[in-house]
C-alpha cells in the first residue's frame, strides 16, 4: 500500500461502500448502515497500484494524458483526449436530437392528419343525418352549460360525465368523449342510434357538439345512477337498500323492453353489444333505461347475422358466438345472451365473474342456479324472501337460463323473453343446461319465438 501521489487528480467525489456486505449491517437500514460507517467509525482510505504508477509517470513525462479502463483493469495513454471526445460525441449527439426531432415531428403530423380525417369524417356523418340529429352546440356552450366542467358525474371507457344545465332549465349529462377509439366511431354510433329514436326504456339524447378534435354527447340527467349501484349492495358495504324481488322484476322488464324496440321497433335493427348493469341507469322512480350506444351496429330488420371483424363488449356478458364461431353466428341473440346474465346477477345479488368466487371454490353462478332448479327445484339465496318472491325470483332465473343457452337458436327473441317474463312461472318450461355446446339439443323445446 502506498500514500496516493501528488498529481493524482480528484475524478470523483463519491465513495461506494459496500453496505451490504457490513458485518453489523444486520437489522439496520441503509442510512443506519452509512451513519456507523462515517459518522461513527474511522474510515482508512487506502489504495493498491501494482503496476499502474509506473505506466502513468511514464505517459505523463511523454506529454500524454494517462487513462485507466475499468473493463480491462489496466492504465493506458492518449493523445489529446478532449478534440477526441468532442469528434465522437459531438456528431452523435446531433444525429440523436436531429432523429428525435425527424420522430416528434412526424408524430404530430400523423395524430394532425387523422385528427383531420377524423373531423371529415363526423361532419359529412353530421350532414347527411341534418334533418333528424339532436341539438347541436359549440365547446364554448359546453363549458357554459357545465360550469367549467365543475361537476363530474362519472368515469367511463371513453370519458368523463359532467352535470349540466341546458338554457330551457333542464339538467342534463355531458360525457366528453376523451378516449375515443375507431376514429370517432363511438360519437357517430351513438348519435346515429339513439339520436333519432325515443322509448321510454332507452336513454334520451338531447344533444351533441363537434367542435374541431372536441366531441361530448349531452343525455338526459338520471338521478338514481347506474343499476349495479342497487344490485350488488346486499353483498358490499354500501349502505344502499337493495331492491326486492319485484321491483327487480319490474327492471328486468323494462330493461327487456328497452331490447325489443331496439331490435324491432326501430326503422333498422340496433344492436348494442354492450348490455350489463353498468349501462342500466335508473330515472328518479327508479325505471330502467338502456344507455351508452358505443358499440351497437346498425343493420336492417331483415338482417339475421352480423359481420364482426373484432370481439366487442365487455367480460362475463358477451355471447359466445362473438368469441368463436363453432357456437353459431352473431346476431341480434347476442343481445339476448348478455340480458339474461345481467338477469342472473338481478337474482343472485353477485357479479357474474367475480374474483371472490373463485378464491372461495364456489361454484360458477349461472351453473349453480341451475343446478338448484334442477335437482331442488328451488333457488337458495342468501335473502329472506316471501313465497310470493320466492316465486318472481325462480321465474326470472328460468327465462334468465333460456337467454344465455350458448347456441343462439336456442335462445328466445326479445319479443319472447318479455312473454316469459309477463306470464306466470307455471308456463315456464325448465331450459337444457345452457354451459355446454347445445347443438345437438332439441330446439322443438325452445319458447315460440315472436
């Protein structure tokens, strides 16, 4: 060991100590650790040059710079280091900043440039729908209307829902279409189905604005929220008072009304693709409407399959024909399929996929309501009901089995299902057992359909 010479210069003023390998670094923390070894004990600096002292004084006489590399553990000289650098660096780093900028600026001028295909596009959809199309207003109205966007009502997939005014007094819900996806195909779908269409069962839209990249959609205001706010509160903390079996009866009703005049009630048969709870909102006598139109399609009400390119919708209630084409074809039974597991959770109070479930080797849902009728002929949930209830709950769970069949032939049409749903639980027939492939099922034991 040697004292460090004269000439050394300082290239660092940090020092790495190796904490971890510390002999009293158990049950300390790292600064514990740095405290003791600075602070409270005398550190001997000390270094080894083997070889490396020599190879310096000679380079250093020589008129070089000495250099050590770490990777190769070994001292070497260099003539004029700092141009060195300079030529190596200075290009590089102007190639780099010259690529990023090339990169940035063809990013704006894409996003520019599909932002303005965008904007052709609504407005030629706009223009031909001009005669029909709800209240048109400006960003500027928008702001007005909303306060500065003061009160939000809620998050979604595509945006944020805010609270507003209209000028008339009317208070309405704005949802600022943020995230929209499909080059506007969102805005254009939801103002080509519902803004030219009025059921009592079908959320109404009053208005729209497409104002440059800006595009929102002003919906009648509910007061009582979503569905799945009432539903799912006998197994949360909430202390909202769950509905009775029927009031339940009445939503599932009217939610199956909303369905049918979609697709039968209307010049072109929509199709929304998207039914679940979350999309059920609930006006101040708490009567269901269908709401958030973003991934229906139109098609004509002759029209028995629809083209797909892409799986839409959301998990635990989209059809299994959308995912794979062996269960049959997709068309307005997709619908069907959705409403009747959004009817299980009616019944059951629970999620149909719930991570919960799983962790506790509870049986899937859907499956164990059958099975109850099946082999009880009585459901076993876990609220005191009456004999009247009891009664509304197993009629709902049957033309709820009927609806999710996996082959959509045999699930009944909407007109069917409200039938069902209107009738009596003694003309019920008991369904196949719907979680299996059911091609090879029977379809002479399928409801008439209507």
């Amino acid at each position: 060991m040697d004292t460090i010479p004269s000439y050394c210069m300082v290239t660092s003023k940090v020092l790495r100590i190796p904490a971890k390998d510390y002999q009293g670094a158990q049950g300390l923390s790292l600064e514990e650790i740095v405290n003791d070894l600075v602070v409270r004990r005398e550190i001997t600096l000390s270094w080894s040059v083997p070889e490396i002292t020599d190879v310096c004084k000679d380079c250093e006489a020589a008129g070089k710079t000495c250099y050590f590399s770490i990777s190769r553990n070994t001292a070497f000289c260099r003539h004029h280091s700092e141009k060195i650098v300079k030529l190596t660096t200075g290009p590089s780093a102007a190639a780099f900043v010259i690529l990023l900028a090339a990169i940035i600026t063809l990013y704006i001028f894409r996003k520019s440039e599909k932002e303005k295909e965008t904007r052709i596009k609504v407005e030629k959809f706009l223009a031909t729908y001009s005669d029909t199309k709800p209240t048109r207003y400006t960003f500027l109205q928008l702001k007005k209307m909303t306060r500065r966007f003061k009160v939000q009502l809620g998050q979604g997939g595509f945006g944020s829902v805010y609270k507003g005014v209209l000028p008339n007094g009317v208070p309405v819900a704005v949802k600022m279409l943020e995230r929209s996806k499909g080059e506007g195909e969102e805005f254009i779908n939801e103002v080509a189905t519902i803004g030219r269409i009025h059921h009592v069962n079908v959320v109404r839209l009053l208005g729209f604005c497409s104002d440059g990249s800006r595009r929102a959609l002003i919906y009648e205001f509910l007061p009582n929220e979503s569905l799945e706010k009432y539903i799912f509160s006998r197994n949360s903390t909430s202390h909202q008072e769950p509905f009775r079996m029927d009031k339940l009866q009445e939503i599932a009703i009217g939610i199956a009304r909303g369905i049918e005049y979609l697709h039968q009630g209307c010049d072109h048969r929509i199709l929304h693709f998207d039914i679940k709870p979350h999309n059920i909102l609930l006006d101040h006598n708490y009567n269901p409407k269908i709401s958030d139109f973003g991934l229906a399609k139109l098609c004509s009400r002759d029209q028995s399959i629809v083209t797909m390119t892409a799986a839409r919708g959301t998990m635990g209630y989209i059809a299994p024909e959308i995912y794979s084409r062996n269960f049959g074809t997709v068309s307005y039974k997709s619908d069907v399929y959705s409403f009747g597991m959004l009817m299980l959770e009616l019944v059951g109070g629970k999620k149909i996929a719930d991570p919960e479930i799983e962790n506790q080797g509870e049986a899937y849902f859907p499956e164990l309501v059958y099975e109850q009728l099946v082999s009880r002929q009585e459901l076993e949930l876990d609220i005191d009901m009456t004999a009247s209830e009891e009664e509304i709950a197993k009629k709902l769970a049957i033309v709820a089995l009927w609806c999710v069949q996996w082959n959509p032939v045999n699930r009944p049409t909407m007109s069917r299902t409200v039938q069902m749903l209107m009738g009596s639980l003694q003309d019920l027939e008991m369904p196949p057992k719907p979680f299996v492939p059911s091609l090879g099922y029977d379809t002479s034991e399928v409801p008439n359909e209507v």
